[in-house]
C-alpha cells in the first residue's frame, strides 16, 4: 500500500515538472 502511494507522488511531481518545463 505504501509503495503505491509513494509512486502515485513521484508520478504526480513528474507531472508537474513536465508542465513547468513545457511553458
């Protein structure tokens, strides 16, 4: 359980940095 929610954070900061980096 805790590695799925650890992953789901990691993915979320990804996301994030991509955005940022695209504009």
């Amino acid at each position: 359980m805790t590695s799925i929610f650890h992953f789901a954070i990691i993915f979320m900061l990804i996301l994030q940095i991509r955005i940022q980096l695209s504009e």
